[in-house]
C-alpha cells in the first residue's frame, strides 16, 4: 500500500472518533449545568405523540441518507451496487464527522468510490459533482429565505434594541456571510473548473501553492487540478435531466435534514405539560431557514464536524421556540440525531471496509 493510501486510512481511524465526542459532549455539559433547570425538567412527560415525533424526525434523517444514495447512484451511472453505495456514505459521512467542516469527507470520497470499483478519473468527476450540487442548493435557497423571511427574524433573534437593517455587527449574519461567500466562490471556481476551462483551474492551483505558507500542499493542488480535467471529461457529456434528476436528490437530501430540529421541537412541545410556546407554520418556515443559515455558520469552524459550536449555536438560535430549561437538552438531542449516529456506526464500518480493500 501506498503512503498515500496509508494517509487516507489514517484520517478514516475509528481512533478519531474521540476528539468529537469530547468537544461536544463536552460543551454540552457546560451549558447543561449553567442552564439547569430542575423544575421545568420534571414537567418532561414523554408520551406516544412525542416519541411519535422523535420518530418522524429519525425518519427525516433516514430520507436524508436516502437522497444521497440515490444522487450517488444516478451519478455513477448504476455502476455501484446498492450495498457498495451505503459503504461509500457512511464512510463519506463518517470522515465528514471527525475532520473540520470547511474540510469534510470530500477531500478522501474519491479513494472511496475509487475501491469499490470506479476509476480515478471516473470518481473525481462524481466527487465533483456531489459538491457542485451541494453547494448549489445553499447559494440558491439562502437568497429564496431572504426573499421570504424578514433578515431581523433570521438573524436578530428578537434581541431588545434590534435594528431594521442587519449589518456585519451581527455576529449571526458575519458568520452567514462568510460561510456563504466561500461557498458561492467554490462554487465558482468548480463550475469554472468542471465545465469551461479546466487545465486552467490546474494552471492556477499549481501557481497559488507555490507561496512558502502552503506549499507542502502543492502536490495535492497538483492532483485536484487533474481530477477536474478527468472530470470535465466525464462531465461535460451529461444531458441535462442527468443533473435535473441528482439536484433532485440533493434537494430531497439537505431539506429532510433541515426539518429534524422541526419535529424534534414538535416533540417537545408534546413532552412537556403547561409549556407556553406553540410553533405555527410561518414559524416552522423560520426554524428550517435559520437551520440552513447554521450549516454555512459552521463551514468556518475549525472543530471536527462543528462539534461545540453546533451545540452552542443552535441553543442560541433556537431558544425563543423551545420551552424554558429545555434548551440545551434540545440541542443535544438534535446532535445525537443528525451527527452522533455517524460517528458510530463509522467507526464500525471502517475497520471491516479497510480489512475489504486490504485483502484485495
């Protein structure tokens, strides 16, 4: 095996599992004993409507994980097996979850995809276009919820002393706008690269990782920029319902995992005698937009997967739906859901997936 190979491997060990956990649970734990509220706490009565709900919000991740099984199939051309298509997710997801969120699974997908039978040039062209797709449902829906919801309830949070106008003061809205515009600049420079000029994205990798600060990562830049040229290759051949069908997917995908926190929060309500908060549809439009302005939010965290920040960010944002004392309960509950569940199985995974390709 390959030192490259052997890098791959070892930022898929099961091992990696532990910084996340530590750094969540561990923020959790903090904000659990400043905010803890014994007597809201009691009221807690979970009952059939609210594990009904638990249920459904365990579904919606479910759908989610179905959506990107099928853009995966549709992009591969049904030269995956179902069974080979699960591995490369999990995988995928599981790397997602133990490396930064502005780094990802991405950057190690095309070695998955790659050991279950796919050519290099054949996966960089998938790999890309996940991401293409990716990237293309935020750029188009966040400027679709700022049409439709007012930007002081999207980002001021009901604060004493909110103005009309949002600026960079904002705290919520620096972090969106710099999450969205490395977003819409990636988006740019893929698009550019997969569709128009791709020996020219190559030509200015290789100058931009020559500078002394990152050039111990110019033979990587190397290695992008024949991946996009292999990928434009591939790509450029598509018809167009070949990309109205994966987008489709993708759609499916991000917007089941938006509506977790919803039914999570429908639960709760359920769960808990004489909370005062009712959420009606206007509000639950609101809870998904600021769930998706959190995702960009968290492209710009250093931690594996978000992790800390995710829990402090959506105690923050989603406290004026959620009943007194329950805040952060809610939000590891929301973890425990949308992330957690990664990591496991993962690391589960991992191992028996590595044993596979090593025996080859």
């Amino acid at each position: 095996m390959n030192q490259e190979h052997h890098n791959i491997l070892k930022q898929v060990s099961p091992k990696r599992i532990v910084i996340p956990i530590l750094i969540g649970l561990g923020v959790a734990g903090y904000m659990l004993y400043k905010e803890w509220d014994g007597d809201a706490l009691s009221k807690l009565n979970v009952g059939v409507l609210g594990v009904l709900f638990i249920g459904v919000a365990m579904l919606m991740m479910v759908l989610r994980d179905l959506g990107y099984m099928i853009r995966l199939r549709i992009l591969a051309g049904e030269q995956l097996s179902w069974r080979s298509i699960f591995n490369i997710i999990l995988l995928w997801e599981f790397t997602s979850a133990v490396t930064p969120s502005a780094i990802g699974g991405t950057s190690v997908a095309v070695f998955f995809i790659h050991k279950e039978g796919i050519s290099v040039g054949r996966s960089s062209a998938i790999v890309l276009s996940t991401a293409f797709l990716d990237e293309l449902y935020f750029i188009l829906a966040f400027p679709l919820i700022l049409f439709f919801i007012n930007p002081i309830e999207l980002f001021s949070l009901n604060q004493e002393g909110a103005t009309e106008i949002v600026t960079f003061t904002n705290k919520y809205f620096y972090f969106a706008f710099v999450g969205y515009s490395l977003k819409l600049i990636f988006l740019l420079f893929v698009a550019y690269g997969l569709f128009i000029n791709p020996k020219g994205i190559k030509t200015t990798l290789n100058f931009i990782f020559k500078f002394p600060l990152i050039r111990r990562w110019q033979k990587g830049a190397d290695q992008t920029g024949d991946e996009i040229i292999l990928a434009s290759q591939d790509l450029k051949t598509r018809p167009f319902m070949f990309w109205v069908k994966a987008f489709g997917a993708t759609v499916m995908s991000w917007t089941a995992r938006y509506w977790v926190a919803n039914f999570l929060l429908v639960a709760l309500l359920f769960s808990t005698t004489g909370h005062t908060i009712a959420i009606d549809f206007s509000e639950h439009v609101l809870i998904f937009a600021r769930q998706l302005v959190m995702w960009i939010m968290m492209l710009v965290m250093p931690t594996p997967g978000g992790s800390g920040f995710a829990e402090a960010i959506f105690s923050e944002y989603m406290a004026e739906f959620i009943p007194v004392g329950f805040v952060v309960v809610m939000a590891f509950l929301w973890r425990l859901i949308t992330y957690y569940p990664y990591l496991f199985l993962g690391s589960f995974v991992v191992p028996r997936w590595i044993k596979k390709i090593l025996s080859r």
